[in-house]
C-alpha cells in the first residue's frame, strides 16, 4: 500500500503492483463493496503478470480509513459504498490514473460490481484509454454523459443487479458499449464466492485482455 492525494486533498491508500517484465501501459481496478480485498489483490497480480502496472484505490478510505468487509457482511459494505459519493470515488480513481500515468504510458480502468459502475463513469469523466466493467451495478445513474474512451462490460444472464432490460438502456443511451453475456449471476468471477463461474470468469478474462491489449497497450 502506498499513499495517494486526490484533488480535493483527501488522502487514501492505493494498493500498487508493477508489471512484470516490460510494462504495456497501466491499469486502475476499482473495488466491490467489500474494498481492497486478497481476491481483488490476486486480479492485480493476473494482470501484472500480463504487463501492466496495476493500482487499486481504497475508496472506501474517505468513510473507514482500511477498510476490508468479509464477504458475508455485505450489508455493512453497502453502507460504505451508500456513504461514499460517487464524484469522490471519482476523484480517488483519477489520481490513481494519474499516478500511473507518469510512467507515459496509457491507463485503462477495470471494475468489479460498484467498481464497475464506477469504471463505466470513468469512461465518460476521465482521460483514459478504456474501461471494463465487470457486472456493473448503479449504472442506471450514469447515463448521462457519452463515453470517452470505449467500455466492455461482462454480464451475467442471471444477475438480477444488472438485468438485461438496463443493460439495453444501458446500450440505448451509450451505443458504443460492448457487452458480453455469461450464463451465471453476479459476481461470476470472484474466485473467493460461491457464486464463482470458473468457465465464465476465464472467458470474460480473456476477452478483457484482449480488449486491453487493443485499447491500453
């Protein structure tokens, strides 16, 4: 962990992991509702070990300074996330961004759940060069503005968060966005939940890094 200051002057922990061997460009992954956790961690590593310079934010730093909520206390990371206003979230991921940007490289954005809402409004706020969202939830609030940088999300058929008929909203108001469908529910890539997909989890990973490799590097 690392300190990082956003604009405003908050200053939060940022987890940081470098690429190994030559770095392709740099990669903010946004947080669950359950903060910086070891599985969150271990997608940090993946994509290191893929080359890229990969750092994730502790949002929720601004309302519990370290915080990390087991994965069956969802109902008190929920209440972190409802305290946490999304323009601040915001201003977190973009000094994160900036941090990695320093190196010269582009920075692309991947989240998870809140996270990636959160990425998707990334794209359409901040200087990137593309976003993944992996089963978006919020996203209904974050139609309107266009897009900035192009967006792949990863859905579940049986998400109940991010049911088929937002996401056609979803591609109504932002035509540009690629969506990929998996047959499994929320959180179908946390390896540490039940509702793990391993076939689904490897495919949207795949298809994330190939959409990096065009967009990031």
């Amino acid at each position: 962990m690392t300190d990082l200051t956003a604009s405003d002057g908050h200053t939060f922990q940022c987890y940081m992991t470098p690429a190994e061997g030559k770095a392709h460009g740099g990669l903010v992954i946004i947080q669950e509702i359950f903060g910086v956790t070891e599985q969150l961690i271990g997608v940090a590593r993946r994509y290191a070990r893929e080359g890229y310079d990969v750092a994730i934010p502790a949002l929720f730093d601004r309302q519990e300074r370290g915080a990390v909520i087991p994965f069956d206390e969802a109902s008190r990371g929920r209440d972190l996330m409802m305290a946490t206003l999304p323009d601040e979230a915001m201003l977190d991921v973009q000094a994160a961004v900036e941090k990695l940007a320093e190196t010269g490289q582009p920075v692309g954005v991947m989240g998870f759940c809140w996270g990636g809402g959160l990425a998707v409004r990334a794209a359409q706020k901040l200087e990137i060069a593309g976003a993944v969202s992996f089963y978006g939830t919020r996203l209904k609030e974050y139609l309107d503005l266009p897009l900035r940088a192009p967006v792949q999300c990863h859905c579940g058929t049986e998400d109940d968060h991010t049911p088929k008929a937002l996401m056609e909203e979803v591609q109504d108001h932002l035509p540009e966005i690629e969506i990929c469908w998996y047959e499994a529910g929320h959180a179908f890539a946390n390896d540490a939940r039940d509702s793990y997909v391993p076939e689904a989890a490897e495919t949207a990973h795949s298809r994330a890094l190939e959409f990096l490799r065009a967009h990031v590097g």
